[in-house]
C-alpha cells in the first residue's frame, strides 16, 4: 500500500531492494502494480538489488519494465 501511495504522491519513487533476498510472486505483483499505477508519466525504478532480487528480476523481464 506504501508503494502505490508514493507512486501516487511522486513523479519517480526509487526502491533500494540490495538487503532484500527473496522475493515471492505477490512482492512481484506489487512491483508490476506500482509500475502500472505509475503509467509513462511517472517512474519506478530499482536503484539497487542483490544479486538474487536481479536474477529474478531479469528471468520475470521486470528489469526493463522497471526503468532500471
């Protein structure tokens, strides 16, 4: 809900995700919900991850939808 909120509040909302580990299929669905909510208008973009959250990033396609 925090996400969605910034997305709203904010033209660009950066996510730190290096300390997160694991990452399910709803952290994913969050992440593609907040990317839709933001449209082209807005950005969300990962800034950082380990190296396990940009495995899974990579193999879902999620790095390119999320500008970085």
């Amino acid at each position: 809900d925090r996400l969605v909120a910034a997305v709203g509040d904010h033209t660009s909302v950066d996510l730190d995700l290096d300390g997160i580990t694991f990452i399910d299929s709803q952290g994913l669905r969050v992440l593609i919900e907040a990317k839709l909510r933001a449209g082209n208008d807005k950005h969300v973009r990962i800034t950082a991850a380990s190296t396990q959250v940009r495995q899974l990033l990579d193999m879902t396609g999620l790095t390119e939808l999320l500008d970085g």
